[in-house]
C-alpha cells in the first residue's frame, strides 16, 4: 500500500465533504491514526455530526450513532438481557457501542451517569453487561460531539472521561466563500452517503503501524517534557498534564508527521497538535473556564526549543 497516495485519497474525499475545514479534518484523521477518541465541540449546525460520518464511512468501519438525551441510561449504550421463550433463557441483545465507530452525538446532553458508561469502552476496549465482560469489535474509535457548556441542557463532562479523548476540535462557522459554497451546493448529508470506503480495518491497521514506526529523537522527547513540565509549573494552569497526556501527546505527533509524509516527527508537529491535545485537559489560571487554546498557544511561544 503506498501510504502517502492513500493518506491524500482520503482527506481528498473528506474535504469535498467538510468544505474549508482541511485543518479540522487533517487533526481529526491524526486522531484515529493515532489510535486515539476525538471529540467535536461547536455550537450546533456547524458540521460536527456531518464530518463523524464522513471519517466513519471514508475508514469503512461499522458504524452506530447515539443521540445522547437526558434520559438516556446506561444500558441503553451497552445492551441488555432478555428473555427468551423459546430458548428458556436470557439472550444478550447488544448495544450501539458494539461497533467499530460509534457517534456520541451531543454527548453532554446526557447526565454525568451516562457520559461515565463510556469510560471503561473508551480505556479498554470491553464493557461490563450484567457481570460479565464483553469485547469490543476492533478497531473502536469514539467520535463525540458536544455543544458550548453554557447552551441549555448540557452537563460538563468529568475529567477522568476527557481526558480520554486525544484531541478535541472545533470548527467554526465557515469563510464566506466556503460558505457560500455550502449553500449553492448539494446537500451534506447526501453527499456523506455517497462516500466510498477508501480503507477497511486490514489497511486501516496498517497505516496505524506506520504512525508507530516513525521516530521520535530524544531531542524532540526533551521538548515535549519541557512542555509537559511548564504545565505542572502553576503558572498558566491550575494543574498540570498527566504522563498519560504526553503519551497520546507524541502518538498524536506521529501521525502528523505521516501525513505530512516524513518518517521522523519533529518540533513543527508538536507545536501543530498540541492545543487539539491538552486544551481540554487543562484550566488556565486567569480562566475559570477549561480549555483555552490562546493559553496553550502561549505557552508554545514561552517554552524554547533546544
């Protein structure tokens, strides 16, 4: 497989999709080469659901999607036993988290019980259903969307499940002539179903070896640690990353630097990665809110390069 040609074949066909986006998608690719779950958070009716889609049907992954609402419990994602008459015995009727790409759509719409249900899939890739522990199809990917926290009806989600995600991205309204494209156009949602499946889990697999065998210098380990360091310092955050966070920190990197064709990562694909990363992991000091980019872009600026 030449992975370059088959890399620009598929964010090719994500961009006739998600229209002046590429930076978006190229980030949201990165994630589920990396092996990671990504989270979309916007105001309503910028794309979110529309590029799940498109990444889920362009990978050729089964596909399930959940529209998290208030009153939507817990075994309502894994599944649940049923009797069965004729069998004289309980049968195990799966759930939607039984596929290789779920949609959490509008995930914090639903109550902190239900957005906890996903961490053990999201960490390790099985469930626990009435005692006893299933696995989940391979790969699993989650793709969540979540609305801005001060809209109505939404819940912060919890910490230990943020930082689950390996990045979250945001895209925005769209550039007036991306814009205007959207609405002389066709419609998104037929356009998605009218994607071809350009990878299967085989080749799917194998460009996430790939993204293992690039390099990473011990140069460009101690700038990451630098980073990771100037988090814990109190200056600009209220607490620091955790070593799980520069883990999927230099994953992430790694698919950068693949689909920026080369085989070694270097500082320009951390730098490019690294709000997508740990934004949502991170509370400024000066912000009561979580997640401010502009803080992590500054703290880029302030951390040298060796």
């Amino acid at each position: 497989m030449d992975t370059q040609h088959t890399l620009r074949l598929v964010l090719n066909q994500l961009n006739t999709v998600m229209v002046g986006k590429s930076a978006q998608v190229s980030d949201s690719l990165a994630c589920l080469l990396a092996g990671g779950h990504l989270l979309i958070e916007d105001v309503p009716g910028v794309g979110k659901t529309t590029l799940a889609h498109a990444l889920a049907r362009t990978l050729g992954l089964q596909f399930s999607r959940v529209q998290f609402t208030a009153d939507l419990m817990p075994s309502d994602l894994t599944g649940v036993s049923v009797f069965d008459r004729g069998r004289e015995a309980f049968v195990f009727h799966p759930g939607p988290v039984f596929a290789q790409v779920l949609l959490a759509d509008e995930i914090n719409r639903a109550s902190p019980k239900t957005q906890s249900a996903l961490l053990e899939a999201m960490e390790e890739k099985q469930v626990s259903v009435e005692g006893e522990t299933r696995p989940l199809p391979s790969p699993f990917f989650v793709i969540a969307t979540q609305n801005p926290h001060d809209q109505l009806g939404t819940y912060a989600l919890p910490e230990s499940q943020l930082d689950r995600f390996l990045m979250r991205v945001s895209l925005g309204y769209p550039d007036r002539a991306a814009e205007r494209d959207l609405l002389a156009g066709s419609d998104r949602r037929q356009m998605v179903e009218q994607l071809a499946a350009l990878l299967d889990p085989a080749s799917l697999h194998t460009l996430q070896q790939a993204v293992l065998a690039v390099h990473v210098s011990p140069a460009l380990l101690d700038y990451v640690q630098d980073l990771i360091e100037a988090t814990r310092n109190g200056r600009w955050f209220l607490q620091g990353l955790s070593p799980r966070a520069g883990i999927a920190l230099v994953r992430a990197a790694r698919a950068q630097a693949l689909l920026a064709g080369r085989d070694y990562a270097a500082a320009d694909d951390v730098q490019a990665i690294l709000p997508q990363c740990v934004a949502h992991r991170l509370i400024p000091v000066s912000d009561a809110g979580r997640g401010s980019v502009e803080q992590v872009r500054a703290l880029i600026d302030a951390v040298p390069l060796r």
